[in-house]
C-alpha cells in the first residue's frame, strides 16, 4: 500500500471516528441546524414583511435563504472546535500520534466530518426554507455550482475550527472563538442588503468574506445577476481554507512535537 493510500485510509478512518461520535452526541447536530433555522423562521415571519422593501424584487424568503445556508455552514464549526479540543486535553491527539497512522489523519477526519455534517445540516435548512415559500430557479447546472460553493465554504470553515480547536486548551475557550465565525454573515448581506447601511457599515458589511460568497449562492439560486462576486467568492473560500489549513498543521505539529 502507497503512502498516499495509507493516509487516505487512516484519514477515512477518522473520519468515520468523528461521524460516530456526531450519532453518539446527535446534540451537537441538532444545534446546528437548529440555529440557521429559528434565524430563518424569526426573519421570515416576524420581520420579513418590514424590511422586505428593500429586499428587491421576489419574496423575502427568496432573499434571505441564501445567507441562511451561510450560516448553517458556520454554525457546524463551534463543534468541530470543541470536538478537536477535546482530543488534545484528552490526550487522544499524542495516543494516535503513537500510533502507525498518517500523522494528522486526526485533524483531516475532523474536516471530512465536519464536511458531511454540514452538508446534511444545509440540505435540511433549504427543505425547511422550501415548506416556507422559498422558491429557487436555479438549472441543474446552477445547483451544482451551490453545491460546489457550499462544500468549498465548508471546508474552509472546516480548517479554521480545527485550527481554533487546536489553539485553545478548553472546551469553552474555542466554542467562544468559534463563534466570531458564527456571527460574521449577520453583519453582511444576510438579512439586508449592504446598500442600505450606513457608510462604515456599509464599507465593512460589502468586504468582509461572507457578503461575496451570499451574493454568489443568491445569484445562482434566484437568477440575480452576479458580476465579479463569484470570483471574490472563490478567492475568499480558498484562501479561508489554506489559511485554515496552514495554521492547523503549524499548531498540530507545534503541540505534538
């Protein structure tokens, strides 16, 4: 067996690991998709109908439905920082270093995981948006890319908790820091559009990662034009996940060295 193979295999045994662990803790699951879907079910239905105005053309629920998604991808991440840091103050992390396995197939079953839960957590959000009236035109060629963008958003906040959970000592230390990606998108193009804001808002809520990545994923969903989003888009999704990923070696060789 290659190298190459080895590792896959230890890194989809991990990941199998870390999946278990979600059906032993379903909480940590529920929560996920509990968060993006109360934030769906309280815009769309308690304040929806005043700010729909400046929504655009459509209903409110077609507009908000794409940050929504954004923020059922980020809300998987505080548990895959407290899942990681739990290893480490465990020591489960130096007991599978000990080990004959490719040496971070611990930290690369945490993001495969994570990237299945998200996924399963964003399909159920988007089903609940449809039972409220959200109606998507997208071609099969535009889901495809939704799905694309999802799964590369995913992976870059995938890499970004681990290194979270590998930075902090405990649970509660990450969960926290974990949260600033939680909380991002509302201050994008979630819930309004940024042309509505005030001037520093407005400046900071058009340029932060998560603004060009909902435009993108309204765009394809509803139709909108797009524009030079979508590159903005991937670059932010690529550079998140190699940022993510760089920092998550770097801190995983620094603390089992």
């Amino acid at each position: 067996m290659s190298t190459l193979t080895s590792a896959l295999a230890d890194s989809r045994t991990m990941s199998q690991r870390a999946l278990r662990h979600t059906l032993r803790d379903p909480i940590w699951l529920g929560a996920s998709i509990a968060t993006p879907t109360l934030f769906l079910l309280l815009f769309r239905y308690f304040f929806g109908n005043a700010i729909a105005a400046g929504s655009g053309s459509g209903t409110y629920a077609d507009y908000v439905m794409p940050g929504i998604l954004v923020i059922a991808v980020g809300a998987t991440a505080g548990a895959t920082a407290v899942s990681v840091t739990a290893d480490g103050a465990k020591g489960i992390i130096n007991r599978f270093r000990t080990m004959a396995i490719a040496r971070t197939s611990v930290l690369t079953g945490h993001a495969v995981a994570n990237v299945v839960r998200t996924l399963l957590s964003v399909a159920l959000v988007l089903a609940i948006g449809v039972l409220i009236g959200f109606r998507p035109t997208a071609t099969a060629g535009e889901w495809l890319a939704v799905a694309g963008l999802v799964v590369l958003l995913s992976a870059a906040v995938s890499w970004l908790a681990i290194g979270i959970g590998l930075a902090f000592t405990t649970p509660e230390s990450s969960s926290s820091m974990a949260t600033l990606i939680q909380f991002l998108p509302f201050l994008g193009s979630t819930f309004v559009p940024t042309d509505s804001m005030s001037s520093g808002v407005r400046w900071f809520a058009a340029h932060q990662p998560f603004t060009p990545i909902i435009e993108t994923l309204r765009g394809l969903l509803m139709g909108d034009a797009i524009g030079t989003q979508a590159w903005w888009a991937l670059g932010w999704c690529g550079g998140l996940a190699l940022a993510g990923y760089v920092g998550a070696r770097w801190l995983f060789s620094r603390a089992v060295r």
